[in-house]
C-alpha cells in the first residue's frame, strides 16, 4: 500500500479549493414593504436602499435574501441575531447597543409633518401639533423635541402604509416622517390632491445608516462595508441613486 508524501497531499488539497471555490456569505436583510426604500423579492423593484444593498452585498460577495417584515419586528430581529442588516436607520444610542452602525451614512433625509390637503396648513410652528392626534412609526427617530415630548397626542404604528391609510381615513389628523419617503410615496400614488406637506418645518436633517447585527456574522465584517460604502461615495454613487429618489417615479 503506497502513501502520498505530506507536501503533495497539502498541494492537492489547496488545488482541491481553488476548483471549488467557498460559496459566498448569506447576508439577510430585514425590511418592510415601504416603497422606495423597501427591497422586494422581485427582481424588477427598485429605490434607492433596493440599488445600494444589492450592489453592497455585490461587492461583499454576499448570497443577499430578503425577510419582510413591519420596522419594529426587523429590530427586535436585529438584537436576536435572527437577520443581519437594515438599511434606512437613524442613529439612536440604545439601539446602538445591539447594531453596528456603518462609519458614514449613505444617504440624508429631512424631518416633515403632512397633513390632508387645508389642514396642513394649520401647521405653521410646533404649538399647532397640540390637540391633534399624530401618527408616527415605532421606534423611528425624528428630532429630540419630538421625541421626548409626552404632551403630544402620539399614534404609533408598524409601518408608513399604515400612516397614510389613516391619515386619508381621517382616523389621525398628522404624520411624520422623513421627505424623502412620504415624498416619493405621495407621488407613487397620486396623492398629491389630497395629501401635502405642513408649511412648519423642525428642520431636522436625519442621516441614513446601514447597521449590522452584532450577532451576525457581518459584524465582523464591518470594516468591509465601511469601505463599499466610502467607495460608493468616492465614486459618485451615493449621490446618483439619491438625486433619482429625489425625483420621484417617472
């Protein structure tokens, strides 16, 4: 009975993976149904956080699957390790406790308040929220006031969609949200008769942050990401899919 010397063994071994290759990283996304930035299983959707993590898991060598889900249970996924990104975070300290935030945003919305069509502009400064019920998503951050603020008549819910379906039913008098969703959606679904944005602007700036698990295997990974998404910015990217956003649906 003959042996294989050691060397030759290791050499056909190293030869024996280079002919088949290491199948790339799953990275599962949490995301909700929200148009634009939801990503969907079909191929044909598309928003801004749809081209950035298709061509961030590209890049990464990742095997990209998607699980929808409302915002809340995507973050409660998040911190048991069960999916391993998001896109479309604001930067919150304890949430920070169980994802890690990507270096740089990649993309930067602004704080609104809509209201239906007469209404809206009853809201010209922060006193005129008083009295009025108002719609927001859980666990979405906008700006300090707003947030710590107990004496407002909050209605929180799952997701935008349903904001809106309430707004138009009549069943909350306000939402909030960033521009660069209601926006776009408001034009998606030629709402725009009905639905506009309150003249009182908190001049808030939210920057958007891809964050990672910390129990996901990517968060090891993190400074990979990091330098996509710089590269994206170097390269113009960042900027191309958000001024499209910008411009709504052709």
């Amino acid at each position: 009975m003959s042996f294989i010397p050691l060397r030759y063994l290791s050499l056909f071994l190293v030869l024996a993976a280079s002919a088949f290759p290491v199948k790339a990283t799953e990275m599962l996304l949490a995301t909700d149904k929200w148009s634009p930035g939801a990503i969907s299983v079909s191929k044909s959707k598309s928003g801004p956080d749809v081209d950035l993590i298709r061509e961030i898991a590209r890049r990464s060598d990742a095997d990209l699957k998607v699980a929808q889900m409302p915002w809340g249970r995507g973050l409660a996924s998040m911190q048991s390790g069960a999916v391993d990104v998001m896109t479309g975070l604001a930067y919150r300290a304890e949430q920070a406790e169980y994802i890690v935030y990507t270096d740089m945003p990649y993309s930067k919305c602004r704080t609104a308040f809509y209201a239906l069509r007469g209404v809206s502009q009853e809201i010209r400064g922060y006193p005129d929220l008083s009295g009025r019920q108002i719609g927001y998503v859980l666990h979405s951050a906008h700006f300090d006031r707003f947030d710590k603020d107990a004496t407002l008549n909050k209605v929180g819910v799952p997701a935008e969609q349903t904001l809106l379906d309430m707004l138009l039913k009549r069943r909350i008098a306000v939402v909030i949200g960033t521009d660069c969703q209601f926006d776009y959606y408001i034009k998606e679904q030629g709402l725009a008769s009905l639905v506009e944005k309150a003249p009182y602007s908190p001049g808030a700036a939210v920057d958007l942050f891809l964050g990672v698990s910390r129990k996901s295997v990517w968060a090891r990974r993190i400074d990979v990401l990091n330098s996509i998404i710089r590269d994206l910015g170097d390269e113009g990217y960042l900027d191309r899919i958000a001024r499209e956003y910008s411009h709504g649906p052709s």
